[in-house]
C-alpha cells in the first residue's frame, strides 16, 4: 500500500493530455501491467485525478483529506465568478491552476456548472504582465469570432479573445496580443504549454462551439473559483443588477440633469478618448442637444473578476444596448467595468464591444 501511495503522489502532482477517462482505466484495469497503469494515470486530467485520489484516501481512512477534496470537487457554494446571464446563454470560467474548463449556466437565477472539460494553459503561472511572458491573462474577456485555416497546431481552429480590453491598456498596463480559445492535433500535449493561450482538444472545441455566441459569451480566466453562500451570492447579484438600472435611468435623465449619470461614474474612469475629465465634457457638450432619451438593455451578463486589485474586484456587465435619443440612435454590445468605491458602485471603464 505505501508504494501505490506514493505513485499517487508522483502522478498527482503533474497534469499531462488526457489518454483513457478514469471509467474506463477502471473497465481496463485487468489488461494493464502496473507501469501502464502508472503511465495512465499520468494522463488523467486533474479533475479525474483528484476524483481517484478521494477514493483512496476515503479506503485508507483519511477522512479529513477526503472531505477537503470532496468540497474542492463538489463545492456546496455558489460559484460567484457568474452572476447574471440570459437563460439560454452561458458563460465560460477557466481555472488555470487546475487546468479546468467550466461552462456555467443559470437555473432558478442562481449559477451551475454543467460541463467541465481538461485544458492547457501558459506554461508560468501568474497573471500576464507583458507582451511574451507565456503567462495566460486573468480577467474577463469576449470571444470576438471563429477562426480557421490556421496551422495544424491550433487544431480545427481558434476563438481570439478581446485582450486587451480597455481597462489592460489604459488602467493595468498590459500589453501583448493573441489569446485565443484553440484546439490542437497534438493528444499528447503536455499541461501548462502554451504560450497564454487556453487550449482543448478538437473534440472539446466542437462541444464548446455549440456554446459559445461570439462578443456574447463572457469567458472569466481565474486562478481559482470563488463561491459564496446562496444569501450573499443573490445578495451580490441584485446590487449589481439594481446599480445598472440605476445608471440606466440616470442616463436617460440626463436632458434634465446630469449629475446624477455623471456621479456614477469613478473619478478613476477611461474610455478611448481619456478618462474622467474628457468623459464629463464629451457628455456636457452632446446632452446639451438631447431632448428625450429612451434606452433598452438586454441580453444582460454580469460576471466578477477573481483578482483583488489595487481598487478591489473588477465587475464587467455586458448587454446589447438599443439607444434613441431626439438626434441620434443606435444599437450595439456595450461593456461596463464596475468596481467598489467604499460602499459605492462605480463605474471604470466603458466601452463597445
């Protein structure tokens, strides 16, 4: 038993491409000699790992082990990652230190994980600072299109990602540029190397195709999930929902006045002309010509940042926004950055998708 322990250990601790599922290691388990059996279990991904580890620690009497790695597995909280997404739309949220993709949907207006697959990320951990430090972003992106006729190594083809987004190049700094959700022909494709980008396998990406709405469905990149109890998850969820009708009824009031649409915004704001200053006189200079205005949200997606940055977490709530106005309408994908100024909501950064 202690040698079977520690090539647990040994395997445990690398993620390689998967080879067989756990179920069927099991089904095969009498046709494999005990180096096979090793060497597939190396393949595993970390989810199936972690799922044969439980069950070996719970046989050897381990019960404290095992009920911590149960909670990772089956988390009894909420995921807080997705907090508001149409009922038939879905959302992406990568961990990249387990190298699992999960795609999440709403039921009941609460957020649950349907389907988890294996993926590949930068080959250093850590968030990405700059162009060519194989690190992949962590963040909240948009997948922006369907892409093929790349090389073989992208496999049936890619998702490039919209990094970086406003708040990457004007607040945080970052530079670099194709991220990208791809595929790979490579089935033995070692974990954590690629160069930033996530990668599954063609097989998956078909799945996930059926899934994704480009420039709709939010892909959150994490290093870790993060949960909450159901009270302050909804608790969490209606704040942000209440701050965007608040701000939607502040700019449709604003031919009346516009301190209030302008007070809900944070003095830290950019956009792509400048920040705060040129926003106020950019917004002074059209409302003075604005009779009415009339706004229509929908398709409304709320998700949060798993980053605690200098100014806390990081909210972008997405939705197709049908503007009319006496002078001016127009229709389009619009992205508000939303972060929490003492107990105030306030909004960052702004822009269309």
């Amino acid at each position: 038993m202690g040698r079977f322990f520690l090539l647990f250990l040994l395997f445990f601790s690398t993620l390689n491409a998967q080879a067989l599922t756990l179920e069927e290691l099991i089904f095969r388990l009498h046709e494999l000699k005990p180096e096979e059996i090793a060497r597939e279990i190396e393949k595993l991904p970390q989810e199936e790992k972690i799922k044969l580890q439980l069950l070996f620690l719970s046989y050897t009497g381990k019960n404290r082990e095992a009920e911590k790695l149960l909670k990772e597995l089956y988390p009894k909280k909420l995921i807080t990652n997705v907090l508001e997404l149409p009922e038939t739309s879905a959302a992406i949220v990568v961990d990249k230190t387990r190298e699992i993709l999960y795609v999440v949907k709403m039921e009941k207006g609460v957020p649950k994980i349907i389907r988890r697959f294996p993926c590949i990320t930068g080959k250093r951990p850590g968030d990405k600072l700059e162009e060519g430090d194989l690190r992949t972003p962590e963040g909240i992106y948009f997948p922006l299109y369907w892409k093929t006729g790349l090389p073989p190594m992208y496999g049936i083809g890619a998702y490039p990602l919209n990094y970086p987004n406003l708040l990457d190049r004007k607040v945080l700094r970052r530079n670099g540029h194709g991220i990208w959700i791809h595929g790979t022909n490579n089935p033995n494709r070692p974990p954590h190397s690629t160069n930033g980008c996530i990668v599954l396998k063609n097989e998956y990406l078909e799945e996930l195709r059926k899934i994704i709405n480009p420039k709709v469905t939010p892909v959150v990149i994490v290093s870790n999930l993060s949960f909450a109890d159901r009270d302050e998850y909804l608790k969490e969820k209606q704040s942000i929902l209440d701050f965007l009708l608040r701000w939607k009824k502040a700019w449709e009031n604003t031919p009346q006045d516009i301190s209030e649409y302008l007070s809900l915004y944070s003095k830290n704001f950019v956009w792509k002309k400048g920040g705060y200053k040129e926003w106020v006189r950019y917004k002074t200079r059209i409302t003075r010509y604005k009779k009415w205005i009339r706004i229509k949200l929908s398709d409304i997606t709320a998700t949060k940042d798993g980053r605690l940055l200098q100014f806390g977490n990081i909210y972008v709530v997405s939705f197709r926004l049908d503007y009319r106005s006496n002078n001016f309408s127009s229709k389009g994908r619009k992205l508000l950055y939303i972060v929490k100024e003492g107990q105030q909501w306030k909004i960052l950064g702004e822009e269309n998708l």
